[in-house]
C-alpha cells in the first residue's frame, strides 16, 4: 500500500485531509506528519507546508515531496532535502483560475482607480476632480513576466477580458492570444509596450530584486504593477519611490520578502497602493486533494508529471 505522510494546514486539519483522501484514493495509506509514532521508513510521498528541517531526509522510501504551494522555496530551505526526490509543485485548474480572477481583479482595481476610491472612501469624501481620463481594457495592455502554469492561465484570462496581453519569460514560450518575449534581451521592449504589468516569475538567483525602479519607470504612463510571484523578486524601496514620484501610478501586491508584513512598513501607507495578506491562489483542500491523487496515480504508473521542480532552472 501506498503511504502519504500530511503536513498541511496545521495540526487540525488532518482528520479533513484524510477523510478527502479517503474519498478520492481509498487504498492510500495517509498518517499525519505530527504523530510521534510515525514509521518513516513506511513513507512513501508527502504533502507538505514548512517540513521541519531534517525530516526528509529521514525518510528512506521517498519517491516524491509534493508542495501544499506554487512554490517550493519552503522546502528548499532546508538544506538536508534529499536531492534524489523529485519535489512536484501544486497545480490543478483550481489554482489557476484563482489567480486568473485575483489578477483580473487587480487589473481593473488600477485600471479603474481603486486605491484612490478606497483612500476617499476611508476620509469620507466624495472626490471626482483630478481624476485621469477613463482608458478602456482594449485599450490597456498588461504585461505578464513569466509564463508558466500560471502565468499562461492568467494570461488567456486577460485577453478574454478584452486587454492587450504581452508574455516575458527567460526562454521562448508560445501562448495563444499573448505577444510573447524571451530572454534579458526582450526585457525591454516588453517593458515599453505595457501599461501594466503582472509578475509571476519564480524565485531564482536570476530573478532577485528583477523589479527595479528602472524596470518600473519603463512602463508606458499612467502604469500599474502587481506581484503575485515572490516578495523577493520587488525592490521595495524602489517601487516606494516610483510610487511616490508618481512614475508608477499605482500597484497591488499580494506577496512580501517578509510576511505578515510588519505593522512598521512604510508600505501600509504609502497612496496608490492596495495590499492584500498572501491570498491570491488558495485552492481548496479538496482541490489540492484531488491534484494529489492524480499526480502519485502518475507517479505509480511511471507517467511524467508537468510540475516537477528542477533545482538547475530554480522552479
């Protein structure tokens, strides 16, 4: 029998987990990560937010780690993770279409001046003088800087919202309806097209601090920016800046280097700005439930799966 160690969601939500599990793989084995009377060797795959450091590498029988997130940072920190294990992203339709109507969201919030509406709304006043002229979605072209799972998801959604959409990513992709750009090289005349753009790259030593304020003052006026990737892939005293200066108009950030974020960053007051506490893709435990099933069903049938982390590409 197949058996899958849970740490998702905290102590509490196993009895969830494994009556889902129960439902959709009825001969898995599913035991919670907290037991103290957990067999290791008996640990087949794992589901996993934040594994303790060490653990993994404890387990001798591990076929696969499978992120409870899009991201796989919090497993990679440790630096005792079993490099021989495959690590499988979280993907499934559900996540996606979470984050394509989050960025759909945040598009037409700065499209159509909401920071500026919630800051009027908070002092009691009914603003309308200074605002700037109405700019129409086919108008407005949105930029997304990178193109995977979700980026392409995202992506399509924008188009059939009626948008211009432009695509960048390290290498060449091809995604119906998007203008796409490839390489350091097409950075900037990605960059010089958009009104907005939309980050969704994955947290490399090639994507730190990507977000600069030269990157930023590139965006055709008035601009917008949203970072639903990686806190880390921001300068933030960069977008402060362009935000302050007005070279950027106005920006939505979901995610932070430091989370929550403290109650001291000047980030909480700055105007033109809507934050949101990391909750752009959280797909429901039934949702990650069921991309787990069908990812180890592949995995038992010797099938490739499609999000399957590679440490030298860094996602």
């Amino acid at each position: 029998m197949v058996c899958l160690a849970v740490k998702s969601g905290g102590r509490s939500a196993f009895g969830e987990w494994k009556s889902l599990f129960a439902t959709l793989m009825p001969d898995l084995d599913v035991r919670d990560w907290y037991d103290p009377a957990l067999d290791l060797p008996a640990v087949n795959y794992v589901l996993v937010w934040e594994p303790d450091a060490g653990r993994l590498a404890q387990m001798p029988n591990l076929k696969a780690i499978l992120s409870a997130a899009a991201g796989v940072d919090h497993i990679t920190s440790d630096p005792t993770w079993p490099r021989h294990v495959p690590i499988i992203r979280m993907g499934g339709e559900e996540t996606a279409a979470q984050m394509a109507d989050y960025v759909q969201w945040a598009v037409f919030s700065l499209l159509r001046e909401a920071p500026r509406w919630h800051v009027a709304q908070k002092d009691r006043q009914w603003v309308r003088r200074g605002m700037p002229p109405v700019r129409l979605a086919s108008e407005t072209r949105v930029g997304i800087m990178g193109l995977g799972h979700l980026g392409a998801a995202v992506a399509q959604c924008l188009a059939r919202a009626g948008f211009q959409v432009s695509g960048w990513a390290r290498t060449p992709k091809h995604c119906i309806g998007v203008e796409c750009h490839a390489g350091v090289e097409a950075l900037p005349a990605f960059l010089q097209e958009c009104n907005m753009v939309v980050c969704l790259l994955p947290e490399t030593p090639q994507t730190r601090g990507i977000v600069t304020y030269e990157v930023l003052s590139q965006l055709k006026k008035p601009s917008g920016f949203i970072n639903v990737g990686r806190g880390s892939l921001v300068v933030e005293a960069d977008l402060l800046r362009a935000l302050q200066d007005e070279t950027l108009h106005g920006a939505v950030l979901d995610v932070f280097p430091t989370e929550p974020l403290p109650a001291s960053s000047p980030l909480w007051d700055q105007a033109g700005l809507l934050i949101t506490p990391h909750i752009a893709s959280e797909a429901s435990r039934r949702a990650r439930a069921r991309y787990v099933v069908e990812t180890i069903t592949a995995l038992e049938s010797g099938k490739a799966v499609a999000l399957r982390y590679d440490p030298e590409r860094g996602y």
